[in-house]
C-alpha cells in the first residue's frame, strides 16, 4: 500500500466504517485514508492533544479509546472530533492496547 503521506510511528491500524485508520505514536493522531487498488489518499486527519504516546487505539463509533503509554492512562477521545479527551481511564502501568470484548 501507498500512503499519500508520511505515519512517523504507526500504531493501530482499523476500519472506521468509512476509512481505513493508521494512528500515528509520534504524532498523536489517526489518519483517516480513501483507498484504490494499491493507492491510498489523505481523507481525515484526527488529533488527540494531550496525547504522550497511544501505543494502542481502539475505536467505537463516536469515540476512541487511546492507551497512553506516554501519560499511563487510557485517554478517551471523541471520534472523528478529537481535540481534548473526555475520560481518562487511571490506574494503570504503560498500557499498549486496548480491546472489545463481546460474548
């Protein structure tokens, strides 16, 4: 595959449902990407400020989940809105991930 720009440090790759994401560590946000054969283009770009180092993201619908390695919390982000967190998830030690769990 062929970015149309540069992820310094990528981390979690997904499917929003509309875009194939690649969150990128160094530069604390989730690429949103249109793909065509093996070409894919720059749609959406979604900053997470406060964000050390999202080892991880998970993203459910209208929100992402980002385990903050940097900051050792699991910041919660609106999604595709980004900006500021809303929650933060503490007591926890360099998390790397996150993960859905359904029954």
């Amino acid at each position: 595959m062929t970015l149309s720009n540069t992820v310094e440090f990528p981390g979690s790759v997904q499917w929003d449902g509309k875009y194939l994401t690649i969150e990128d560590q160094e530069t604390s946000a989730i690429y949103g990407y249109a793909c065509s054969g093996s070409s894919c283009g720059l749609k959406r770009t979604v900053s997470l400020t406060g964000a050390a180092d999202c080892a991880g993201t998970w993203i459910a619908k209208t929100i992402v989940f980002c385990a903050d390695a940097g900051n050792d919390d699991v910041a919660v982000y609106k999604y595709p809105a980004g900006g500021s967190s809303i929650a933060t998830l503490t007591g926890t030690d360099f998390p790397l991930g996150v993960i859905q769990v359904t029954k």
